[in-house]
C-alpha cells in the first residue's frame, strides 16, 4: 500500500505537528480497511487501482488535511488583512523615501567631487535590510493581534443589545491605529534594546555629516524599567484590541499608564548623566514629561467626569445616559 | 445548456448542506455501540446514509474535541483501530437535537403538504 502511505504522508505535512502522528495513524488505518473492503466487495486483490479509487473519493491531500485542522490556518485573516496591507503601502514608499534623502544628503557630502554610486548602494542596502527588519516586525504584530482578537462567540440570548455603543462613539478604536501603536512600541523596544547604536543624532557641519550615538553607559540603569513600561504598553493596547474598544478599566490602565510615563521621564531628567549632550537631551525630556502630565490629567478628567460608553445603558439612570 | 449544469451544482451543494445540517445527530444516534470510522460507515450507509469518508472521519475528530466523543486505539485483527462512542455530554446533546429535529421534521411536513 505505497500509494497510502505516500497519501498519508502527504495529508500530515498539511497537519499541525501536535495532532499530525495520531491523525496519520487513524487515516492509514481507515484507508487501509476501506481499500481491503472493496477488494472484498469486487472480488479481486487490494491493488494500487482500488487505492486510487479510494485516495481520490478522499479528496486532495492538502483539503483533507484541512478538514482535521482545529484552527484556520492562516497568519492574517480577512478581518486584518485591509489594515495589514494599508501599513505595508504606507512603509515601503516610506522607506524609499528615506532611501532616496540619504542618496541626495550623500552626494551633496562630496562637493567638487563628481557623482559617486557608492552612496546609492549603502542606501540601497539599508533600505533593503531596514525594509526586512520592518516587514518582518510588522507582520510578527499582525499574526499577534490576529490570534489576540479571535473572539469566542457571544452565546445567543446572553447578548444584550442595549451594550451597543453610539454612532459618534468616543471610545472606538481604529484597528489601524492600534496595530501602527503595537508596532511603534515593538520598534522603539527593540531599537533601545538590541541596537541603543542607532538611537542617534546627525549633526550637519558645513558639508559634513556626523552621527553621534545619543545614549550615554548611565542610560542603562533606567532600561528595566523602560523594558516594564513598553511591556506594559503593549499589553493593554493587545486587550484594548481584543475589547474592541475602550473600557474603563483599560481607561485608568492607559491613566495609569501616562502618569508612570511622566515619572520614569522626571526620574531621567532629576538623575545623574544618562546621554550624550545630556543637557538638551533632558531639556526635550522635561517637555516631554510636561506633556504627559497634561495628557494624564485630561485623561483622569475625562474619566471622573464621563462615563465611557460601552458600559451597560442600565446600569445609569435612564433620563442622563451620561454623556 | 451552462444554465443547467450551474442549477446541478447549485442543487448539488444546498442537497450537500442539508445533509451536512443531520449529519452529527445522526453520528451520535449510532455511536451508543463503539465503532471505528470505517464500520460507522457502514453502519450509517446501512441504514440509507451514505457518507463520504472524507466528511464522516474528520467529523469524528472534531467531536471527540469537543468532548462529545470518547475515543480509544484498539488492535483488533492484527490492526489498530481508533474507536468511537458517545460521551455524556455527547448524550446530552443528541436528546435536545433530537427534540430540535423532531419539531423542524413536522414543520416541514407542514410547510410542504
């Protein structure tokens, strides 16, 4: 029974590993029995004419294998895969853009000197490389939030229709917005952990150009709890994701959120020298963290005075639905 | 002539899912006896349902994830058999779909004269 063992072999590479073995023994097994079946039927010797028969009632490896699989097996689903494709059409002529600056920025560095392909090949290079890195990121946050959002269905009669949120509702998210979030958290994660080289300033002097690494030996004392903080980012956005919307515990989550933002950055500011230039550096932080406290106190005004939809209608009184 | 062979096709798949709609009461109606895949069949096409193996087996799978099948390898004939019977909650469910398709049967009766 080559043809069966091929069939089968053939139907597991299409399975999840964890289920692949015992679902290849049972279909081995029932194939087996349904050829020996009909060559009992007909009167004649199991045969590669019988197999065929039955591998071919038995559908194309790969639809058979699909009908054992337990999930879609898919990394970006119809729900997704519009925002998914919008970011990659904002990113690649993004990143040909930038590409195309550091041409121009590179040729104007040699004057006098006639035109070089040089610069054009480092700025294709890291425009490929950096196009890569971003892509792969981007698409590990897509397949993310994907499996994040399947929802478990809403059992029939326990949906409540009064929980639908306003047409002007302040509380909906943009999918688009939030995954562009995850991934900017991702990216400035990643950046400050794995490459702190690139976190840099590009000075002009006269025709000259110089990149100076921005982060002093004193910033790594604060990156755990950056670490903490972006984690933390990430995670509520993931649950806001998965909600839909805003709710009001994911509201004071993102107060609480803001407030811990504007106090790691007043940490840094009032803390011995963390930066190359530290004095600007903590200049931009201060600002930084004065915004954060507006932001926070917007944040907390809004939640003392409103109550964000979504919550059950019934729960307020009817005549002041609380907007 | 195209016509005719998209109203086959179309009779085909709405035949196909009507069947599709009875297929796990029937399952779970004929699993109070343990059985291995290829005996279901034959005990389901026995009685005037015929299956496609390719359908019935991974059903039987997804059953059993769903907790509605208990399900134990067996060598039987110098051959491993993965067998089949209905769990208790499995019990449960074929009553309230029997129930269910009990009442759909006679309003259709009715609908259809």
């Amino acid at each position: 029974m080559d043809l069966i063992d091929r069939y089968v072999h053939e139907v597991g590479q299409h399975l999840p590993w964890n289920v692949r073995a015992d679902v290849e023994a049972e279909l081995r097994s029932l194939l087996t029995e349904s050829v020996e079946e009909r060559a009992r039927a007909a009167g004649r010797p199991a045969d590669a004419g019988l197999a065929t028969e039955v591998l071919r009632a038995f559908g194309v490896p790969k639809d058979a294998a699909s009908r054992y699989a337990p999930d879609p097996q898919y990394l970006i689903g119809p729900r997704l895969y519009p925002v998914y494709r919008t970011v990659l059409r904002i990113m690649v002529p993004a990143f040909a853009a930038v590409t195309l600056t550091l041409i121009i920025v590179g040729q104007f560095q040699r004057p006098g000197e006639p035109p070089s392909i040089a610069p054009f090949i480092r700025a294709a290079n890291g425009f490929f490389s950096g196009l890569l890195f971003n892509l792969g990121l981007v698409t590990l946050i897509f397949a993310l939030v994907e499996r994040v959002m399947r929802r478990q269905p809403v059992a029939a009669g326990t949906w409540d229709p009064s929980t639908l949120p306003a047409v002007n509702d302040p509380d909906r998210i943009s999918y688009f917005g939030r995954v562009v979030l995850l991934y900017l958290i991702a990216a400035v994660a990643l950046l400050f952990n794995v490459y702190p080289q690139w976190v840099s300033v590009v000075v002009f002097h006269n025709t000259d150009v110089q990149v100076y690494a921005l982060l002093g030996p004193g910033f790594g004392r604060y990156l755990p709890v950056l670490n903490a903080w972006w984690a933390a980012a990430f995670l509520l956005n993931l649950v806001v994701l998965r909600q839909g919307r805003w709710r009001r515990p994911t509201r004071w989550a993102e107060f609480a959120l803001e407030v811990a933002n504007a106090v790691i950055l007043a940490v840094i500011v009032v803390g011995p020298p963390a930066f190359a230039y530290d004095v600007i550096v903590k200049v931009v932080l201060q600002v930084f963290a004065v915004i954060s406290v507006i932001k926070a106190g917007m944040q907390l005004f809004r939640l003392l005075r409103r109550r964000p939809a979504g919550e059950p209608w019934h729960t307020g009184s009817p005549a002041s639905p609380g907007r | 002539m195209v016509m005719g062979e998209t109203q086959l096709s179309l009779k085909e798949n709405l035949s196909l899912e009507l069947r599709r709609g009875v297929l796990v009461l029937a399952v779970l109606t004929q699993l109070h006896d343990e059985a291995y895949g290829y005996s279901l069949k034959k005990r389901l096409a026995e009685n005037g349902l015929d299956i496609d193996e390719g359908t019935l087996y991974p059903l039987l799978r997804r059953l059993e994830g769903q907790g509605l099948l208990d399900s134990a390898w067996r060598v039987e004939e110098s051959r491993p058999r993965r067998y089949y019977r209905i769990s208790a909650a499995g019990k449960r469910l074929e009553k309230d779909l029997a129930a269910e398709w009990t009442s759909l049967a006679r309003v259709l009766h009715g609908l259809l004269g």
